[in-house]
C-alpha cells in the first residue's frame, strides 16, 4: 500500500476513534462541577418554604404511565454502561383534601407515532389522564419538551383548561416553543395561559416549590414535593433519564446530550453531579427522573407513589 494512503486511512481512523470516545464514551461528568442551581442550599430553603402549611399539603402524588419508548443505553449512560432500553411516558397528579394538580400531560398517540423510538401507546391511560385534566385545579410542567406538555395543548380540552394552565416565563420564551409548534402548539395559545415569572423559588401549591434548572431545555425546572405525611420528593424532569446516572454516578453522554438533544451538555451534567451530592445528604428525599421505568416502578411498590389517576 502506498505510503500516503496508509497515512489518510490511520489519520481517519483515528479521528473516528476520538469522536466516538469523546461523543459515547467519555463522562461529562468528569468535567464539569456541582450546579448552581441545584445545592444542598437550596434543597434545606425549599423544605423550610413547604413547612410554614403543614395542614394545608398534598396527600399522595398519583401517576399513570401512557407510553413508553426504546431508546440505546448509551442515549442515557456515558462509559459504555448499559441500562433497561425502555422509556416511559407518565403524568403524574397530586391530590390535595380539595382538588388536584396534574405534571406533565404526556402527548397523543398521534404524536407518539411520530417519535423515530416510540414502543407502545395505552390510549385508554391516555384518555382517562384527558379526563382528570378537565377537572384539574393546576396544570404544570417539567418543561418545554411535546413528550410533557402536549397533553395539554394539542388536544380539543384546551380551551376548556386553559384558566388552569401554568407555564414560567422562561418556559413561554423558550425557543424550544417555535420548534415544537409543527408538533402540537400554536404560539397563540401560550398567551391565553398563565405565565408565572420563577426567577428564584416559587411556591407554586402548598408542598410544592419549583426551582429553575436550566440546560435539559432552558425552562426547565425541577419540583420539591413534600406530603402531608412527610414523604419528600424530587421530580427532576429530564435531567438524568435514569436513576443510574446518579447510583453508578455517570454523566449522560454528549452524543446525546449535546448532539441530539442540543442540550446545555455542560448545564445538565453539573446537575447530575449535584443529584448524586443530594442523594448522599439527604437519603429521605426520592428523586424521580420522569423516564426511568424500575425507579418509578419500586415507588408506586413503596407506595411512595400511588398508581393511576383520579
Ligand atoms: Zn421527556
């Protein structure tokens, strides 16, 4: 082989071997430290905000699981880890003595059957969550992503649920919002709804603070749950897919992260970094990544979440 040839195909080769190390396989987590807006600060601020209506909290938190997807482990998990490949989609309810709020109103099958790695739709989980949305006091959400806040846009109750509907500001001037309204959306709805300006914490109902967490999208915030009965919860959205980012404490790699999703790879990685701190300084608070099939499943076994929705 001629000389130049052989010098091409070794250089080609080890490019390929690079951006495939540092794409897949290197942690992100390596390289980034705790997120600003994820301490242990102000986790201790957020159960003080919950405390001063001790009689007024929710009691359960209610969720029902309408579609899952397969999406490669290594869509979740840097270093080669490998992981349960199934993803799925749940709306959660939290039940107050009077009335309830609903997360994350997952998308219509419609939608679903344009995902590139959609599994299996419940139409009928799908319809019964339609129904408790008519009567809901709140609507809210994770953020700006169709797989959570379609449910309640795309759908011919919007009108009828609009009152009820709240989204932060960032959430509403998220340019994820023009990229989305193909999906479901018109941009016209977001200005019959509520937006609430959560620059820092924000009490949105009693026993639930919001806390702005930038990067997955940038309106995205994460909710600190606490019980009437002391149960405390995190719901940290799409931060981490999977529960093993923070047992096995590994990042989410950048072919997804940054490539695909075009997500703040930075940003996200730094709050899975403070995931795992949180989850070593305060074992009493479950932390609930929307997707993760065995970590919601052992929480509905605890009974830490109930299953199915009012
Ligand atoms: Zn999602």
């Amino acid at each position: 082989m001629n000389r130049k040839l052989l010098a091409i195909i070794t250089i080609l080769f080890t490019v390929s071997l690079s951006t495939y190390y540092y794409l897949w396989y290197s942690d992100p987590l390596n390289s980034v430290t705790e997120s600003p807006y994820l301490t242990p600060t102000i986790i201790k601020r957020m159960q003080i905000m919950v405390d001063d209506t001790p009689e007024e909290l929710p009691n359960e938190l209610r969720s029902i699981t309408i579609a899952r997807g397969e999406f490669p482990s290594w869509f979740r998990l840097a270093k080669g880890h490998t992981t349960e490949t199934l993803f799925e989609f749940v709306t959660y309810q939290l039940v107050y003595d009077v009335g309830y709020s609903i997360i994350d109103p997952v998308h219509s099958k419609a939608l679903h059957d344009t995902m590139i790695w959609a599994y299996d739709y419940d139409e009928e989980a799908y319809n019964k969550m339609q129904k408790s949305l008519e009567k809901a006091h709140q609507i809210y959400f994770t953020h700006e992503h169709w797989d959570h806040f379609a449910g309640a846009f795309n759908t011919e109750l919007f009108d009828k649920i609009k009152h009820v509907i709240y989204v932060s500001k960032a959430q509403r001037n998220s340019d994820m919002m023009a990229s989305m309204k193909d999906g479901f959306i018109s941009l016209s709805q977001l200005d019959k709804v509520n937006v609430i300006d959560n620059k820092g914490l924000y009490k949105i109902s009693p026993g639930v603070v919001l806390f702005n967490v930038p990067g997955h999208t940038p309106g995205n915030q994460g909710m600190y749950i606490k019980l009437k009965n002391g149960t405390e919860i995190l719901l940290v959205g799409d931060i981490a897919y999977s529960m093993a980012n923070i047992t096995l404490e590994v990042g989410k790699p950048r072919i997804s992260s940054h490539i695909i999703l075009g997500e703040d790879s930075e940003a996200v990685n730094s709050q899975i970094k403070s995931l795992i701190r949180i989850k070593n300084e305060f074992p009493n608070i479950h932390i609930v990544p929307a997707h993760d099939i065995p970590n919601n499943r052992k929480l509905v076994e605890q009974g830490i979440i109930k299953k199915g929705l009012h």
